[in-house]
C-alpha cells in the first residue's frame, strides 16, 4: 500500500488499512515517518494495534511492537 504523505487528516488509505486489521496483523514499513504525522499519532496508532492484537515493524527503526519493551511502551 502507497499513500502520498502530504496531510495527517488525508490518510484515506491508512484508515482503510486499520479499519481492515485483525488479530495477528503484522504492518511493516521502511520508516515510521511514512506512517505516522507526530509522536501523538504514533501512541494512537499503537494503542489501536494493541487492541485489534496486531503488530507494527519498522525496518529503519527497528520497531516491532512483538518485544517486550514496546509492550512496556503501551503500558506507560
């Protein structure tokens, strides 16, 4: 999926994306920049991730939300 990263409130593909996720879901990405618009975005992200039991893995950053310390994240 390519969506052109111009707007937070024009994400009509990523909704689609996450309206689509179900358990056990594994969205990977080159970089979190390319999904997310600020810090706040990402924490929403996460948490709705969390809670349809899907994964999030960034490759540049090395983010996989299956570890221990991304779950911590979640519990903060």
């Amino acid at each position: 999926m390519k969506e052109e990263h111009s707007s937070a409130k024009q994400r009509k593909q990523l909704d689609t994306m996450m309206n689509e996720l179900e358990a056990g879901d594994v969205v990977v990405v080159t970089r979190l920049f390319s999904l997310v618009d600020s810090t706040r975005h990402l924490a929403d992200l996460l948490k709705e991730f969390q809670q349809r039991e899907a994964h999030l893995y960034s490759l540049n950053e090395n983010l996989n939300t299956k570890t221990v310390l991304v779950v911590f994240f979640w519990s903060m």
